[in-house]
C-alpha cells in the first residue's frame, strides 16, 4: 500500500520530469535572427537593382541628349530663281538642318532607276551633254579672251561633296545654272526635269552615328556608310 509520503514523492517526481522535458509543444518565436538576416538581405537586394535601374536611366537620357545635341539633318533642296540676284538660277543644294554637324561620305543621283556618283552625269543622262556644253563655252573663251564667257552665257557650278564637313544651319550648293540666253534650251532641259532627280545621302555625326537619307525628310539610322 502506497503511503501519503510516496504519493508525494511521486508527485514530486512527475513534477520535475515536466520542468526537464524538451518544450516541444511551446510555441516558438517566428522573428527569429535567420529570418531577420534574410530579410535584410532582400531589401539590400531590391535597392542595388532599384539604384541600378535609376543610374540606368539617367545614363540613358544623358546619351539622348548628347545624341539629340550632335544630331545632323541632311536635306536636298532645288529651286530655280536667285532671290538675291533676281535672276532665275537652277540649284541644288545640300542643308544641315540639324543641331550638330555632319561628315559627308557621299551623294547619290538617281535618274530613271539609274544610279550617278557624278552630277555632271545625271545631267547629262537627263537633259543635254554638258560636256559639249563647257566644250564649247571653252572655245568661246579663248576666242573672245576680254569677255567672261563663263559669266555672260551661264557656266555650270558644282562643288564637291564627298567627305566634306556641314556645320549645322550651313548649307553646300551642290549645283548652280544661271538662265542666258544662250542657254535657254539647255536651261528649261534641266528645270522641266529636276524634280524627277532624286538623291540618295549617306552622313555621319561626330558621334560616328551614321544615317541615310532621301534628302526630302526620309531619314533612317544605319551602321555605316557603305
């Protein structure tokens, strides 16, 4: 029979075995150090990439600036009257109408689907044999040594284009034929025709940025000029 002490001890007992066991059913903290560690950790990981995007950005639209800034605009335009002689004067001329200058690597004529380097040729396939023209502007010359043939009759004017340098808001007479009456012919050849002359630019910015264009507002970026 057990005895009032034994009870006791044994309770005493069961008592202390309870204080001793692991406290596996206790509720255990879920803030715990790992956790916080890793948190801190994914907060360092989204500022470096939000300050990463940010610099990205910037460096972005700083590079648009300096392209915006450096940027050529190449276009051909013709007329045929020379508002400050008051003479008509058939031209062609090559206009920066950009904010930075450009480095010419050349101008293409194109006349019923074919292809000029030289703008002699293209108004020679087009209008009238400019060499027999100069030819005989020539001939007229050494025969008459005290008259400026060249001014009085209408000489042809061009200047060249390949890799040459246009400032912005400058401008390149690619071609000039002032009307005479000797050259009325030749003259309203070259007018009547004009229009259907197309250009074909190819241009670089001082960034080595190239492009090409129609010369009438069709630009498109490209790797280099070929």
């Amino acid at each position: 029979m057990k005895t009032d002490q034994d009870s006791n001890v044994e309770e005493q007992t069961k008592t202390t075995q309870q204080k001793t066991q692991p406290a596996s059913n206790q509720h255990k903290a879920w803030f715990t150090n790992e956790r916080l560690n890793l948190f801190l950790a994914l907060c360092a990981i989204i500022i470096s990439a939000a300050s990463f995007y940010a610099t990205y950005l910037q460096a972005n639209a700083a590079e648009r600036q300096v392209k915006a800034a450096t940027w050529p605009w190449l276009e051909v335009i013709t007329g045929n009257f020379d508002e400050e002689k008051n003479l008509p004067e058939i031209t062609f001329e090559l206009t920066n109408s950009g904010s930075g200058p450009a480095i010419v690597k050349y101008v293409k004529y194109h006349y019923n689907d074919q292809s000029y380097l030289d703008i002699y040729k293209v108004i020679s396939a087009c209008c009238f044999d400019t060499q027999a023209y100069e030819t005989q502007l020539q001939t007229l010359q050494e025969d008459s040594p005290d008259i400026n043939i060249f001014e009085a009759f209408g000489w042809i004017m061009t200047s060249a284009s390949d890799n040459r340098l246009l400032a912005s808001g400058s401008e390149l007479k690619l071609f000039r034929f002032k009307r005479t009456g000797f050259n009325e012919t030749q003259w309203d050849k070259v007018n009547k025709q004009r229009n259907s002359i197309k250009t074909e630019i190819c241009y670089c910015s001082l960034l080595e940025q190239c492009y090409l264009s129609d010369g009438r507002g069709d630009v498109r970026e490209i790797q280099q000029c070929e």
